[in-house]
C-alpha cells in the first residue's frame, strides 16, 4: 500500500512539474495589456464587425447576382463595405464584380481553386476537365469556359446527394433542396448561394421568350447564344467553387460526427 501511494505521488509530481510551466506561460499571457487578452476582449467587437461585413458583402452579391468569392479577404471585403458607404448598394454591387473578375484574373487563385477543388473527392475527379475551363477564362473563351462548370456543377451535387453508383439521375427540385440543406451548415453565406443556385442558375425558362439572365437550362440547351461574357464566366465559376465548398465542408462534419 505504501509503495503504491508512493507510486501515486511521485505521479503526480510529475504531473506538476509538467503543467507548471504551462500555468507561467498562461499567467504571463494573461497579462493585463498582452495580446491574448486585448484579443479576447476584442472579440464581441470583432465578431460584431464580421457579421456586419458578411452583410453588406450579401447585399452587394445579390444585386450583382453574383456568388460570394471565398478567397476574397478582410481588406477586399472593407472595400465593398466603403463602396456601400460613398454610393450606395449599386456601387458596392459594381465593387463586387470588379474584386470577383479580377481575383479570377490572379494566376496564385486560380491555381488555388484548383489545388481546393483537387482535395475534394467528388470534385477532383473533374478537376482536369475544369483546368481546362479555367484556362479557357483565362483567354477569354468563355462561350468555352462556361458550359464545363454548369454542367460539372449539377454533377457535384448529384454526387453528394447520392452514392457515384446510383442508377437515378436526380430531378433539379431535388438538387436545389439539396443545396439548401448545404447552405444551412454555413451562417455566413450559405443562404445566398442557396438562392442564387435555386433562383438563378436553375431557373426555368420558355423556348420563344427572353432566357433568364444566367440560366444553366437556357446555356446548355442551346437556348441562350449570348451567355458569352466575362461576368457569366466569373459566375460559373464561383457558383461551382461555392457549392463544392459547402460539399466539402458537410463531408467534414459527417466524417466529425455532425
């Protein structure tokens, strides 16, 4: 009994002297006027700010009737907010689309798009065909740029739906539920890529009247012979990026347990 307790105590003075630093290095950082803690009680004003931003940049997105670019940071994101300052939501609308096409203009984000889109399962296998796409932006061909990502971006989302071996070819009102249910993971963004992908990219059209302004159905049926535009082409492009983003993203909660 007595060498046991020995055991315990010699155990737990190991314990201590391993957690001791530890305390000193918390103390230390703890400090009043120490970064940690001027971080910590920034942050109700920092989230604050966030939450602000994140809703002039939805704002602006929607009346550009433009995804969000994710790879736009903070200073880009004060642009947009300052645009809606001085002009208005239209002038913050033309900020988006300027920051949007010239980002895609950017070797370093398109590499990165694709490096991203290489990670995950279900978009990797049609990275090669996008590559492909993205070059065609990059020249200028985007009667050749746009058509790959309409047409990979309801793939994506099929796939996520259901198993790759499933015999059923989904309905677009299941696909646009789908999206919806994605976009639910992300507080931020995710309620605008829902509807532009629903009331957007997948909106219906007549044969023999004017096509939407940016209709998967209308371009790839052959409807549509003036989608051919830097804008659309930026907007293929994001709205794939976004959706295989949300894709990725509730593929890590499941594997987390979510």
């Amino acid at each position: 009994m007595a060498d046991a307790l020995e055991k315990w105590m010699e155990a737990i003075e190991e314990v201590e002297r391993v957690l001791n630093p530890v305390r000193e290095m918390l103390a230390r950082a703890l400090e009043p006027g120490s970064e940690l803690r001027t971080l910590a009680s920034a942050w109700p004003r920092i989230a604050e700010r966030f939450t602000s931003l994140s809703q002039v940049v939805r704002d602006a997105c929607e009346r550009a009737a433009l995804p969000p670019f994710r790879l736009m940071d903070i200073d880009e994101w004060s642009a947009i907010e300052q645009a809606s300052k001085h002009g208005g939501i239209d002038a913050a609308a033309d900020a988006v689309a300027r920051l949007s096409r010239e980002a895609l203009e950017s070797p370093e984000n398109r590499a990165e798009l694709l490096r991203d889109w290489r990670k995950n399962r279900i978009a990797a296998t049609r990275a090669d065909v996008l590559e492909q796409a993205l070059k065609a932006h990059e020249l200028g061909l985007f009667a050749v740029s746009i058509p790959p990502f309409l047409a990979h971006l309801e793939g994506v989302i099929a796939d996520a739906k259901h198993a790759p071996d499933a015999r059923k070819n989904p309905k677009f009102d299941e696909l646009k539920r789908y999206v919806s249910e994605l976009a639910d993971g992300d507080e931020y963004m995710g309620r605008i890529i829902s509807e532009y992908v629903s009331d957007t990219v997948y909106q219906s059209f007549v044969r023999n009247t004017d096509a939407p302004p940016f209709s998967r159905h209308a371009i790839l049926h052959g409807f549509d012979t003036r989608y051919a535009t830097a804008m659309n082409s930026v907007r293929a492009i994001l709205t794939f990026d976004c959706v295989q983003d949300l894709v990725l993203e509730h593929q890590k909660a499941l594997e987390d347990g979510g």
